[in-house]
C-alpha cells in the first residue's frame, strides 16, 4: 500500500446541520457538552478538554457535513492540499480560535476537515470519583461517593463510524489520506476474505492511542454511524444515562454495555435529527508494539455484556 500522505494527530469535531439550533443545543447539554459559542447560525459545543469546541451544528436542512481531524503541524496542511486529489487550498478557518483547514471528500461522499492552530480554552473542572473495588476495598477510606442527578462529564471527542457498501476501498482511502493504522478486522462468518468492519487508531508509534478513531462498517449506503464521545468513567456514563433516559427517553437507542473490539463501555443516544451519538469509557489503547488481529463478525461485534446491537443501529447511516 502506498505511504500515507499525513498522519492525523487526533479527531476534532464533527460537523452537522440542524433547522433548530435551540432543540440541538438542548440535546447536547443534555448529553454532556458545554457550549462554548453561539451566533446567529451556528453552535459550538465542548467538551471538559481543552479543545475549542467537539462539536459544531450549522443551521439548516438536517446533513452531516464533515469529520474533522487534527493535523500534526501547519505543513502537514500544505503537503496534503498538494497531494491528496480534491483537496482544497490551506483555507484560514473563520471561526472561534482561527486555525487552518484543508477539506477533502472521504469515498463515501463525506466531508473531511483536515485542521491545525485553533486556539483551545482552559479545561474544565471535572468531578472525580475513586472507587472502592473489591480489589482496592480502601481506594476511598473514610469518604463518601455522591454522584448526584446532572448530564455526563464529557471528556472529548473519540471516534466517528462511516457506514459504507466499500469497506476495502473506505479503508484504503483513510489510511492514505489521514494516516491511520488498523487495529481490528472484521469478516463475514463464512468467508475470511469478506471484510464486514475495519477499526482504526491514529498511528502515534510508540504511544499509546485509542483503539480506534475511525471504523468502517459495511452496509447497504452510506453515511454516518455515529459519533463518539469519551465521558469520564462507568459512574460518569450511567449517571448521564438516567439523566438522557429522563429527559429524551424515545431517543435512547443500545446499551448500555461493553463493547468486545474496543473493550469501551457503551450507551448510543439519536439527537433530534436521528443522527447517533455515543457516549464511551473505558477504551483500550494500543501502540505499534500491539499488533493486528482479525475476527469473526459473530465474536467481533458481540457485545460482551448488555444487549446485543438492535437492527436500527446496524442500519444507521446519516448523511
Ligand atoms: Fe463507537
């Protein structure tokens, strides 16, 4: 395969449309996010992390217009325009934080957003809670563990899944344009050469990343699966869980339970546009010395405890 062209540092945001910015805006603070800015037409949300902003909601017909990642440096943005196919000029972003893009259409259709240089904000305070486990009984002597009734603690922004019919050529694209390594495959029970998934981390070499910033799933279109954000740990996750569950019960779609390729803990919630958002903890994290493997979709996309995967979020595909 050929050299990549760049390798991503990370994601940044994703990037949606919505008719009502009021309804997205109180989804998303439900879900965990912070708004960090708004005007007349559009919504940025953040996250306890100092990122700028994770998410952005543009005002109009209901779309997902792009995943955005960050570059390494400013001349990964350059080398990129120049070299990948449809890619645009080094554009300067006129948004909150400044910074520079380069877009790019991914196989699929979608929108890529390749960044650099936008300014971040200071993190913010977060709750923290040790846990008393049976193998630690003493980790919290003497104090007592509240969690209270209130929205998630997100961390940051962790993965988006393209539902693809082209997995193969998906994948090859990625790798080529964003630099990411694979970390798990999947395929078809009865033949091993059918690719049904493929999951991929950032290739930080000797550093430890999570097990996949960008999965591709095969499926009859394509479009977005869904978009994930990390919230702080299990209390954290089941605590925005009750929360969402009192307030937007009929857009509560899987979970929560723990994912096998990934090991995260898992909780998949659909915004007012039927776009799906996940909540996560517990992610593994990998690095160049941790190797590859392929599966079976049977063992792979098993859930190793909670329900299994209801078909509504194996046909999702948002565009
Ligand atoms: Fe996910």
């Amino acid at each position: 395969m050929n050299e990549p062209i760049i390798r991503i540092r990370d994601i940044a945001w994703i990037r949606l449309r919505s008719p009502d910015l009021d309804k997205q805006e109180e989804f998303l603070g439900d879900f965990g996010l912070v708004r960090a800015e708004r005007t007349a037409d559009r919504l940025y949300m953040r996250a306890a992390d100092p990122s700028r902003h994770v998410h952005i909601t543009e005002k109009g017909d209901p779309a997902v217009v792009s995943i955005a990642f960050w570059a390494r440096s400013e001349d990964d943005l350059k080398t990129l325009s120049r070299e990948a196919s449809g890619a645009s000029d080094v554009e300067t972003l006129n948004e909150p934080g400044g910074g520079k893009r380069v877009r790019l259409t991914e196989y699929n259709g979608m929108g890529i957003e390749v960044v650099h240089g936008v300014a971040p904000l200071a993190a913010l305070p977060i709750e923290r809670h040790i846990l008393n486990a049976g193998y630690d009984k003493q980790a919290r002597a003497g104090e007592f563990l509240r969690v209270g009734s209130r929205p998630s603690q997100v961390k940051h922004i962790g993965h988006a899944v393209i539902s693809t019919p082209e997995v193969v050529k998906s994948v090859e694209w990625a790798r080529r344009h964003l630099g990411i390594v694979r970390s798990d495959d999947v395929h078809l029970d009865d033949d091993p050469d059918e690719l049904f998934a493929s999951f991929n981390r950032v290739d930080g070499g000797d550093d430890f990343v999570d097990h996949h910033v960008m999965m591709f799933g095969r499926h009859a279109t394509s479009g977005l699966n869904h978009v994930s954000f990390e919230v702080q740990d299990f209390d954290d996750l089941a605590t925005g869980h009750d929360y969402l569950k009192a307030r937007h019960l009929d857009r509560h779609l899987w979970g929560i339970g723990r994912h096998t390729l990934g090991s995260q803990i898992f909780d998949y919630w659909q915004d007012p546009y039927g776009r799906l958002h996940e909540h996560w903890t517990d992610s593994d994290v990998l690095n160049n010395a941790s190797g590859y493997r392929r599966h079976k979709r049977s063992a792979g996309m098993r859930s190793q405890w909670g329900t299994q995967a209801p078909q509504a979020f194996r046909d999702a595909a948002s565009r």
